[in-house]
C-alpha cells in the first residue's frame, strides 16, 4: 500500500479555493508521480465559502500544527506578521512540512524558519513566492544546484510590469494604466507593496539568499517603486531607444553582495526589456552554466497552484530538503553594499515652464562643472501643458554624484519637476 | 557522519574529464548543499589522459557494474550501441544509480532501462542528454510536476541554430557556416547527426514522453534537417519577416500525439526566432502553468556538466526519482500521428534559367489548380548565377497536398531547384 500524506489547507482565498479543487481533481495522477496518495484531511478560513465535509472543516487555523494526523500544512493567509507568521512558526515547531507562497513572511522571517525547518527535519517549501508560473526556486535548489550563481534579476511583478507596458503600448497615463490592471485583476485595490517595489524587494531578497548561499539580509537592499513615471518618461524613454522596466537584481562581488529595485531605463535589444504584461523573467549567470532565462507568468491562481502543488509532491517524494539549500547556521558570510558607488548611465528629465526654457544650458552646465557628462539630448517644447522638457542621457557615474545633483536641482525650485532614472545595462 | 557515495565516471573526454575536476573542486560545497559525501571511487577511459591515483583508475569499463563499493557510475560514453549501452543495462540491473548525458542511448531506450531502474529501485538520471544548459527536465519532474502539458518546442541543437544564424547574421554560405562552427568546437567533425535533425530527434522522443506522460515513441516521428537550406533562403526568408529555425515540436491532441523535427520559417517577432548562435530554448505550454520558456547554452563542458552534477546531487539527496516522473508500465496510452494532414502555410521556391523565366506563371497556376493559394511572391533575377528565383508563401494548405505538389514539380526536372520549408507559427 502506498504513504499516506495529510494536508491542512489554510486560507481559502482565490488560490486557496482553486488549489482545494485542483488537488482533488488530479488526486490519481499526483499519487502516480509521487508514489504517495494525498488526502486533504482539512481546510480553514474565517468563513465557509463552498461545501465541505463537516468532518475536513476545521474550526481554528491555530489548532492545525496540533492535530497529530496532518503531516502538511499550507499557509495561503498572506502577510509577514498576525495569524500567517503564528500558523508558519508553529506548524514548524510541532514537526510539520510547510508549504507557503508568502513572501513577505519568507524574506523577513525564512531565516529563523527554515532554522526550525532544520532542526526538526521538516520541509518548508516556497516555490509560490517568488515569480508563480516560474519555477526558479525549485531550479536553483535543483536543476542548477552545483552552480556559483553571481548575478540574479528581472521582472518580478506582474502588477507593475503591466502598468508600465500599458503606458508604453496603449499609451495610457499611470492612473488610467492602474486602473485598467485592477479592473482586469491585476492589481490589488491597495497596490502600494507593488508600486513601491516592496512586492519585488521580498523575491529579491529570497532569490538573492538562495543563488549567493548567503542568509536572508532583509535590511540592506535598495527599493525604489515605479510611482515617479509618468508617461512622457515612457515616450522618451523610447525615443532614445529604451524601455523602463522595474527591476529587481541583487549581484556578488567577491565578498560583497549588492540587492537593488528600481525603475531602470533598459537597452531596448536587451532581453529584459522585451518582457511585457503581467510576464515575469528571471536570468541567473553563474558558473559553470553561463546564463539561463525563465520566462513565464507571475501571479494568478492558476501559477501560484502549480508552484503550491509542486511543493507538495516534492515533499511527498521525500529526500533531503533544506529551505534554502544549505543549512542556515554554514552560511556563506558576506557585506552588503549599498549602490551609491555604483557607476551608472542615468537618464534625467527637468521640466520648465516655457519662459525658463533658457535654464537648459545652465542645468547641463552645472552637470558638466560636476563630471557629469551628456551623450544625448532631448528638448521638447510641449504646448499642451506649457512646458519645456529636457531630457539627458548622462555618462556613467558615481550614484551619489547624480543623487547629490538631483537634490541640488529640486532643491532649487525654478524647476516643475526633476527626475532621475537609472540606466541599467542587463 | 554524513553518508557517503561512491561515484565511478566512465568516459574521460572533454565532458568527463572537466566533471571529474568539477567534482573534487566542488566537493565540499556539494557536501553541504546534498548532506552526503560525495567521492569519486573510479575512473575510466581508454587512455589514462591525466595523473590519477592508481587505485582509482579502472582497467576495464564493465566492471564498475560489479564493484560492491561504486553506488553511482556516469556514462560518458556517448552512443546508442556499443559500450555504452553494455554498461547503463548493466549498471542498473546491478542496482547501481546511473547518471547519463547520452541522448541517443535514452532516446533509443530509455522505457527498457527506465522498468530496470524502477525495479531495482535505482535512479536513472539525464537531464544533461537534453538542452544542456537549461535545466528542462528537472523542471518538468519537479517544479511543473502537477501540470498537464500540451505542446513542448524549440531550439534543442546549438549547431545547426549556430549555422543559420551564421548564414543570416554573417551572410555565410551554408559550407562555410558550418566550417565556422567546426573551428570553433560548436560542430563535430561528423555533423551528420546534428545536421540532419537527429540530434533534436533524440531530445524532442525524451521530453515528449516525459511532458505526456507516455512511453518514448522511437519511430513515429517526422524528421528533417538543415541540409537543404541555403543562403538565399535565409535572405528571402527575411525579407519576408521570418527566420529559418531547426524545430522541435510535440503536440498532444486528445488522444493523439505529433513529434516533428524540421527547419521551419517561424515569424520574426516569435520568441523562438530570436534565439540565436549556440543558445537553446525550450517552450512548454500546459495547464494550469499557461507557458513557460527557459533560455540557456545548450551544449559544452560546462552546460552538460552543471546538467550532470545537478543530477549526482539529486541522486545524493534521495527520495523517490522515477526516471519518466511515472512508472513505465502505467503510461498514458497515445497515438502517433504523422503530419500529413496537419495545415501549412509554406515558402516554396522554383529556381529556373533565366531563359525560362516566363515558367513562373504556369507554376502558379498549377498550384492554383491544386487549390494550394499563394498570399505572398517574391520574384528575383539573378545575373550571378544566370538563374531566375520565384519564391511564394502559401496560404494553409494539408501537408500531403504540398509534398505531393513539390514531387510533380521535381519530377519535371525544367526547374533547377525546388524547395519546400514549412511555416511554423509559434
């Protein structure tokens, strides 16, 4: 007779609930690749939404990691803290596999986790968290495990990938392009963790600890969100031949590792800039491999339930498996650095009411009188709005040389608006 | 104390000779990642190439299977007779793990060797037999695990995609193409296997059976190769908006699948089309993932052996590995198809002499009389070679139609060449 392994279900959301019928729709198949049948023993939420058996309902989420019977809980709650982060350290705690697509939780706590996770000789499995329909986690655990990875990014939020994509494409402004991801699904009615690359920050930081074989660094990572884009920088981002991507890359060097989210001006022939919609990419380089890409979608029940389903069979296949590869305490040991002695190409816009179109030579003359220097200009007097925009393309340089000049400028005040976005060579 | 196992690598060429220095390079950190020694007990090749210990160096191959000691063997061999297959039968049914890189061996067979491993509960292990650098069958084994997938395709060949992107980008003719990739170690000295679409053959049997979930079908298969593509097509091709790619592509229909290998005019906007040089991709569409597309080096040292250690350390790691993800014996039952009644949009094109230019018409009608429409023409004088090219894209016409059309005009023996390249739209 075949093992029998016990599931909890908790959080019934959209995920939750297609999960539950996945699963039990392709119960026999599941047990042919795993060689070991899977029963549903309980789901839980805050309310019944669809009939269940009286005996699977569970009345309490927290009474889960104490039911002897359950061998496997998935947490599909949401959120880094409250019931998510009681249900995960608990059911660790009381020696059950965890399978989870909460990132927020992963990248604050996945250290002390998977911690527990090694201690008590259980799983804990997070395929979900990181770029759904992917699966990179499972690559780099697996598939690419002998390699020294030393660069990892790309796009890993769908939500913020599509604004940007409507505003290049359908020429929607930034409001009208969120409105049209939330009307569509894509968007969360409180999108701020996307916008502000807090949703990316969590993958990276995740992806970042398990390519680097380093543990979890939640603090020293830079986050930059895409609110500050408007659809002219998008146009003029196209003129010079650019796309604007959020991206999320974290990068070692020697005994440093950098982690970094920012909206990035990419060359348009880079394979990075041509992922568009809700698609996400992941690129690993390392050695030996060389470079490899993962394209695929992002989010969505149906690619967060592959990812789910797929740490289920894994743990239901047995063998070892350590949250993050190797164990927390032999870590790697490395310093972060944060970016403002990167050197960067950047791109710079200051509008100007038409009667101070005259402030153009002196702004690319304080520039110059810094070291930073132009490869290319744009002026576009728009009548529309009445403003005079001049658009740069700077030579490579220190990031704090071009942060500390952003400041000077909107310091100032004669100008509408300043900004600064990042050139990003991947 | 961690557990050890023994390793044996038969076959010390360029691959195996830089996996065994990858190993003992890697030896600690693998330890650490797998929770397992790893230890290369034996070696073995014809010619002892480099300093070995003497009591690891192996006089003869075949008795690595009968080494109490050796719990893993490599085979490194290459080919699907011969030597190489005496010591994978033999290895497993001596309930040794193998590790293999070789295609053409699980290709041929793979479903006789898969029932020994499952019976004997040993693992059989190729991910590097496939797309080297990519890590593709892990993937479908693991991480896209619960999905059904439908449709899998690519560029499985570096050589021959290295040979027309050299005929496109560098505007080489197919002889010095292919000369090029020769120096340059990206093409045997025989090519015939890769050239004539075996190579892709080989690897599209292995992923279509384990993306199904059927037995490796050997010989119902279409497959064509890159011999018959010249410069001009490569050129007509772009002027028409396509690229030339050698193809892989299974489908699963209902109850009927479809394996074919051949070069086809895919649109240049395609994800495929781009994929350039020595590079890979792979394509699985499947529910409920939508698609997936992984990009990488497809062959070489370093690709083919982060395929293989990945695989040791798979093995290392334990749990249940199935070598097709299900038992051989409890494969989903399919029929093959061939493609003859599958729809077509071609490129044809009729070189004739110049004297016989006013042909063209009557080729255009015949086909129109054939109900095959023509959407597209292209119409090119030659004076170089004194010949006169009418090159046409159909419209969707039944495959045996259009090779039936092409016979009759070959037969004819009044055109100078007659080509047929289907049009793939992926």
């Amino acid at each position: 007779m075949k093992k029998k392994l016990n599931i909890a279900i908790i959080g019934l959301g959209n995920i939750g609930s297609y999960l539950y019928t996945f699963l039990k729709q392709k119960r026999k198949i599941l047990s042919k690749k795993s060689q070991v049948d899977l029963n549903i023993a309980f789901i839980c939420d805050k309310k019944r939404k669809f009939k269940v058996p009286k005996n699977k309902w569970l009345k309490n989420y927290l009474d889960a990691p104490k039911i002897r019977k359950i061998d496997l809980i998935v947490e599909l709650i949401g959120g880094a803290e409250g019931p998510a982060k009681k249900l995960v350290f608990s059911a660790l705690k009381n020696k059950k596999h965890v399978v989870t697509a909460n990132k927020a939780l992963i990248s604050k706590y996945g250290n002390q986790l998977a911690k527990i996770a090694e201690k008590n000789k259980v799983n804990l499995e997070y395929e979900a968290a990181v770029c759904g329909g992917i699966p990179v986690i499972r690559s780099i655990k697996d598939g690419l495990i002998t390699n020294e990875i030393n660069k990892v990014y790309g796009i890993f939020n769908g939500t913020t990938n599509f604004i940007l994509s409507s505003m290049d494409f359908d020429k929607l402004n930034f409001e009208s392009a969120l409105k049209k991801a939330q009307s569509l699904g894509y968007a969360e009615r409180n999108p701020k963790a996307d916008l502000a690359g807090l949703d990316v920050a969590d993958k990276l930081r995740i992806l970042s600890a398990l390519c680097f074989n380093s543990v979890i660094d939640y603090k020293n990572i830079h986050i930059e969100g895409i609110n500050n884009i408007d659809q002219f920088d998008v146009q003029y981002a196209n003129q010079l031949g650019y796309k604007i991507k959020l991206l999320g890359l974290a990068e070692r060097n020697n005994k440093f590792i950098v982690q970094k989210v920012f909206p990035a001006l990419l060359k348009n022939n880079s394979n990075t800039a041509k992922i568009n919609g809700v698609l996400n990419n992941v690129v690993l380089e390392g050695k030996p491999i060389g470079r490899v890409e993962m394209i695929g979608e992002g989010a969505g029940p149906k690619a967060t339930v592959s990812a789910i389903s797929s740490d289920i069979i894994s743990i239901m296949k047995g063998g070892i498996k350590l949250p993050f590869n190797t164990p927390i305490n032999e870590k790697n040991k490395y310093k972060f650095k944060d970016i403002s002695n990167e050197n960067y190409e950047a791109y710079l816009r200051f509008d100007l009411n038409l009667k101070n179109m005259n402030l153009a030579q002196s702004i690319i003359g304080k520039l110059k009188k810094n070291k930073i220097l132009i490869q290319k200009i744009i002026k576009k007097k728009n009548t529309f709005n009445r403003l005079f925009s001049l658009i740069l393309i700077t030579k490579q340089s220190k990031d704090f040389k071009l942060k500390r000049m952003i400041r000077n400028f909107k310091n100032k005040k004669i100008y509408k608006s300043v900004k600064f976005i990042r050139i990003e060579k991947v």
